[in-house]
C-alpha cells in the first residue's frame, strides 16, 4: 500500500460519520450498540489515566477531578464520578436532556479512570510522561469516535458546553475553551497536576478526535 493510501485512510473528518450502530434516539438500545459504547467510554477512561499516569500534566477535567480527589481524600474514579453527576445536574436549567449514553458515560469513565491509576504505572521519567500523554490522547481520539457514532446522547462536559453555546449564541469552541481554562485553574488552585500533558492535550485532541472519526467513517463505508 502506499503512503498516499495511508494519508487518505488517517484523513480527518468533519462530521460525525453515520454508521450501522448509530442509534434512532438516545435511548434506543441495542445489544450491539451498548457493547460498543461501553467499550469506547472504558478505552476514553483509560486514555485519560495515561495522561495522569504519565504525570506530567493532566487533561482539564482531571486536573479538577485530582485536585478534588486530594481536597476530600477519595479516589480518581469517585472524584470523576462526583464532577461528571454535577455538571449533569447543570443540565437541568439549560433543559439539556440525557440520553443512555450520557450515564454511562459518568459510570463507565469514572471505573476506567480508577482502574487505569490503580494498575498503570506512575511514571517519573519525563519522556515516558511526554509517551504516555500522545498515547492518552490517541486513545481518547479513538474512543471518542467509538462513543460519538452510537448516537446515545453526549458525555455531560460535552452536553453542557452544547447546551451553552444553543442558549447563549457564543461559538462552540468558544464556550469549550472558557468552560475548560475555568476547570484547569480551579483544578490546579486545588492541587491539580498542571504541564505539558495538559498543553499536549488541549493541542492534539481535536485532531485526534477528528482523524479517528474519518478512520470510522472509512472503515464503515466499506
């Protein structure tokens, strides 16, 4: 195969791809379809303990989930937990409705969260750190993808930040950036793991998120 071939195949893609498991609603479930999805948000979990892990710099929200975790002496998977059920509470003003995918994302992630920096190790070597960071938010990529294609209702950070830009009018990216630089300084002024696994994320996400997407799309096309 050639590199052109592989170019085309990692190719970003825009929307979210319609694909044999995209659910009708946010509750119509489906053996299949529910497999897939716990499957992706366990993968996101994991991906995201890679970036604490490798301990040199957190993704936003567990930046505010660690220094929570620190502040009340509970673990990672609990703080996660905790934060993920009162942002979906936020939903209640904004008339945001969950679906079956928006709760299990708050149960699965938060398990994955905890088994990840139960039994990955914690690393001290900076370039592990820096290894550990790109392959959390590889996984996170692929594992959005997962997750997003089943239709199932989105993650609550991600319904809230939704749920603000229809209200307010204020661009997506936008609101995501305030929502997530607002978590980053409370988090850190708890005792948050702030560095460059941080910036590292906040740079490659997107376009992780968006060549899994265009891999997916790819891949169901066929």
């Amino acid at each position: 195969m050639s590199a052109q071939y592989f170019k085309d195949f990692l190719r970003p893609h825009k929307t979210v791809p319609h694909t044999s498991w995209t659910a009708k609603s946010r509750w119509d479930l489906s053996l299949k379809r529910m497999i897939i999805l716990i499957t992706g948000l366990f993968i996101f979990g994991i991906g995201d303990s890679l970036l604490i892990q490798g301990n040199i710099g957190n993704a936003p929200w567990s930046v505010l989930a660690q220094g929570v975790a620190g502040r009340l002496d509970i673990t990672m998977g609990w703080s996660t937990f905790g934060i993920s059920t009162l942002v979906l509470l936020a939903w209640i003003p904004l008339r945001e409705k969950p679906g079956f995918g928006t709760v299990a994302n708050i149960v699965v992630i938060a398990i994955a969260i905890q088994v990840g920096v139960t039994f990955i190790p914690l690393q001290h070597n900076y370039s592990m750190g820096v290894i550990y960071s790109l392959l959390g938010v590889a996984a996170v990529g692929i594992a959005s993808s997962v997750y997003i294609t089943c239709g199932l209702g989105p993650g609550p950070r991600d319904g809230l930040m939704t749920a603000l830009h229809h209200r307010t009018g204020v661009r997506v990216g936008r609101v995501r950036m305030a929502i997530e630089t607002s978590v980053v300084l409370l988090g850190a002024l708890l005792g948050g793991n702030v560095g460059l696994g941080t910036v590292i994320f906040a740079v490659f996400i997107g376009q992780s998120v968006a060549i899994a997407l265009g891999v997916v799309s790819r891949l169901t096309a066929k």
